[in-house]
C-alpha cells in the first residue's frame, strides 16, 4: 500500500513540475472541443399520443373483425413505412433541397433514425420526431419538428381510414371475377353430370351415392323382414284363434248359417259401394275376400241348416283377410327391394369404367361446388365489410396529445459536454505532463531512487531558495492560478451563454 501512495504521490509532483504545460494542454484541449461543441446544432423534439381503436363493437359483433396483434403492427409499420416518411419530406422544409433519387432515399434514411413509434399501451401510440438540421436554426429546427410528427398523423389517418375502403372495393370486384369464372366451370361441370345422370340413371351421385341407397336399401329391407316376421307371427294368432271359434250360433226361433252370413256380408259390401269406395279399396277388397269365403261355405252347407252367424268368427275373418293382404304387401314391397339392390350391384360389377366416370364427374362437380360457395361466402362478408367501413371505419383514430412545440433542444446536452470537455482538457494536460516526466527519467523521491535502483540511499540534499527566488515563484503560482481560473471561468461563461440562448428559442 505503501508503494500506491508513493507512486501517486510520485506522479503528483512530476505533473505539478510541468504544471504550464498541463495547463496549455488543457487550454487547447479545451478551446477545441468547446468549438466543437458549438459546432452541434440543437435537436428538437416533438411528441403526439394517437389512440387507434382497431375493432369496433359493430365489427365484433359481425364476425369481421381483424386480429388485433397483426393490426397493431400494421399501424407501427404504417407510421414510419418508406413512403409516408417520403411524403413527410415533400411536404415539409426537409425537402426543399432534395433534387435526385439518391438524395430522397438518403433524406428517408436520416428521418427513419429520427421517427420512433412506441406502443405504450395496447391501442394507444407515441410518436416521436427528433430534428436537427445544421441549415436551420433552432426556431425552425423546433417548428419542423411539429410539421414532421402532424404530417405523419394526416398521412396515416388519410391512408387507413380512406385507404381499407379502397382495399375492400378493390377486393370485392376481385372476388367478383373470381366469382365469374367459377359459375361458368361450375355450369359446364352440372350440364356434364346431367348429361352423364340422363345416359346411366343407376348411377346418379356417383359410385358412392349408388352404395348409399344400397346400404338404404338393405338397411330398409332388414326392417320390412322384421314386419314380415311381426306380420305373419300376427297372422298365426289369428288362425288359431279361428279354429276354436264356431261359425254360427243356434238360436230359437232365428235362421242362419253360412247363408245367412253370406247375405249380411254382401249387404255390408252393397254398403261400402254405395257410400263411394272403389273396388281398389283395402275394405272393399277385404269384404270380396269374406264374400267368397261365405260363399264356399254356404255351398257346402246342407239345406235346412240353422242358426245365426257367430259376429266374433265374422270379425275375426275380416282381420285374417287383412293381415294376409299386410303380409302379401310387405313381401312384394321385399322383392322390389331385392331387385334393385341386384340390379345398382349388377351396374356396379357390369360398367366399372362408367363408374368410374360417375365418380370423377361427381366428385368434380361437388368441389367446383363448395368453391364457389365458400367465394361467394366471401364476397359477401366483405361486402358487409366495405358497407360497415364506409359508415364507421375500422379504425376509431383520436389524438390524444397533438404534437407538441418544442421549447427546448433534446439533444445535445451541451451543459453536460462543456463541462465534460473541461474535464477532458485537465485530463489531457495531467496526461501530458506525466507522460514527459516518463521520458524524461528523474527521480522525485529517495524511496523511489532506492526501489529503483536497488541500492541504499545514504541521504537527500534539500532545495534552498533565495528570498528573490521565492517571490519569483509566487508570482509564477499567482500567474497559474490566474490561468487555471481563466478557463474554468470561460467554462462558467460558455454555460451561462447556452443557458440563455435555449431560454431565447421560440
């Protein structure tokens, strides 16, 4: 620690021996970068806060919405895009000197570094405009920052407000081609399929449409076996229960038979004809049916019988009439059934190339057709779109702060880089003189001598001054002193300069 202080202390008193020189160092050092300095120009700052409501209520409502993420970049990039920066720069002083391409996409690059756009909340956005341009003055500089950061805001309010509605309209007539383009495809491929349906009527909807109505048709032929079955089981109870049931009824006083069945029944016929019934109908047909049973019975009946006819055993032919005409229909209705489903199989297995075709044709028609559905789909939701933009944009655009008229520069600090050069000018000046003491090799203290030369120090020689020598070197303090406080003093004054300038802008 020892060898530290001695080291400091050493390096001390060699720059306090060539103190004029770091003082003339730090003079020029000084003098140099406070040019410099001066020779900034003063960068002014406009800010505005815009609030952009990306969806309305309306929109969500109707489904129409965008993604909100992808909007709020859309509007980041919107702001500071190529183009509306080079609309920026013809509309505003910045452009006054730009003749050539070169010089445009050199002036779009220096005002991109100078726009920032920061996303502080979710819809709502800070716009930033820093301008310092050295060919004009500070006023000017203040005022075109204003003009940079309101321009970008009309630009933008211009371009998406008024701009999507171009877009809608130019994508409805888009889809509207498309559209166009898809019914005539679409008409060629359904006079095709009608075309192909008239030649092979087996084979409407395709291969797959035909093993459809076969699995229909073999799922409805399991059901009418189930009747069937049901229809016959039925038609057992009822036999049985015509075999233990008698014909007739022995009365006295009263005559009847099968005769006499037969007369009530063609009575009740004579009825149901006179009341409009044809001879197609079910009744009918079911009394004809018990008609000619009576009347085999009656045939077969010997003279003279008697008694009257049992109602329970006429009523329970009737019944077996019908059901054997449920069960005769439900078996027909089989067959039918059997015979077209051999038949789709028979124009599957016969024509493979026809079915083929069918497929294709099918297949092609049912894609042209969810095609045109979905574009038509389309068409409309932006057409809603284009009807909702054009009462209420999309974007609900509001300035919550308008840019704001720049008082004082942002940049440069130049309080801060005055004082900062000062410090650099002692800096350099201490540098200085310590570095010719280095090259000039002289010992300032014994203990250093001593480290240096490894040999022991038997004693130092002190310094004696004259009373004239003294005076001397006082006036040189005085004169150094002076010196010092010079520059500090010119530092002072340059600050106060700056200070009353950036109070003097409008």
């Amino acid at each position: 620690m020892q060898e530290v202080f001695d080291e400091i202390r050493s390096a001390l008193h060699t720059v306090w021996n060539r103190r004029w020189l770091a003082l003339a160092v730090a003079w020029g050092v000084c003098v140099l970068g406070w040019l410099l300095v001066a020779l900034i120009p003063n960068s002014y700052e406009s800010r505005a806060r815009i609030y952009v409501e990306l969806d309305d209520v309306l929109s969500k409502q109707l489904d129409i919405s965008g993604e909100g993420q992808q909007a709020i970049t859309k509007v980041r990039q919107t702001l500071t895009s190529a183009v509306n920066l080079e609309k920026v720069i013809r509309q505003t002083r910045l452009g006054e000197k730009v003749e050539t391409q070169r010089e445009m996409q050199r002036a779009v690059d220096n005002l991109t570094e100078k726009v920032v756009v920061k996303n502080s909340q979710d819809n709502l956005f800070e716009l930033t405009a820093t301008i310092g341009d050295s060919s004009f003055s500070d006023a000017e500089n203040a005022a075109l920052a204003q003009d940079v950061v309101q321009k970008l805001i009309d630009i933008f309010r211009e371009e998406n407000v008024a701009g999507n509605r171009g877009q809608v309209a130019d994508t409805i007539v888009f889809l509207d081609q498309q559209l166009d383009d898809r019914k005539k495809e679409l008409e060629a491929a359904e006079q095709r399929r009608l075309g192909f349906e008239a030649q092979h009527p087996d084979l409407i909807g395709g291969t797959t449409t035909v093993s459809s109505r076969i699995n229909s048709m073999r799922d409805e032929m399991r059901g009418v076996d189930a009747d069937i079955a049901a229809a016959q089981s039925a038609l057992a109870a009822i036999n049985g229960q015509l075999s233990s049931t008698p014909r007739s009824i022995t009365m006295p006083g009263e005559s009847g038979g099968a005769r006499g069945a037969l007369a009530q029944a063609q009575s009740q016929l004579s009825a149901m004809r006179a009341r409009g019934l044809t001879d197609s109908h079910p009744d009918v047909q079911a009394q004809k049916r018990q008609v000619e049973a009576l009347r085999e019975q009656a045939a077969g009946e010997p003279a003279g019988a008697g008694g009257s006819p049992n109602p329970a055993y006429t009523s329970l032919v009737s019944i077996k009439a019908e059901r054997q005409a449920n069960v005769q229909a439900l078996q027909a209705r089989k067959a039918a059934l059997q015979a077209d489903i051999s038949g789709l199989i028979a124009s599957q297995a016969d024509e493979p190339a026809v079915a083929a075709e069918a497929n294709r044709i099918s297949r092609d028609y049912e894609v042209l057709k969810e095609k045109y559905d979905e574009l038509l789909k389309n068409r409309e939701e932006m057409r809603l779109r284009g009807q909702v933009e054009t009462e209420r944009s999309a974007f609900q655009f509001e300035v919550i702060d308008p840019p704001t008229a720049p008082r004082k520069p942002a940049a440069p600090n130049r309080p801060l880089l005055l004082i900062g050069v000062l410090i650099a000018g002692i800096a350099a000046g201490c540098g200085a003189a310590f570095a010719m003491g280095l090259l000039r090799s002289s010992f300032t203290t014994a203990e250093k001598l001593e480290r240096v030369l490894d040999l022991p120090v038997i004693g130092t020689v002190s310094r004696s001054m004259t009373h004239e020598a003294r005076s001397i070197e006082r006036a040189q303090l005085k004169k150094f002193f002076a010196a010092s406080g010079a520059l500090a003093a010119v530092c002072f004054l340059l600050l106060v300069v700056e200070i009353i300038q950036v109070g003097s802008v409008a």
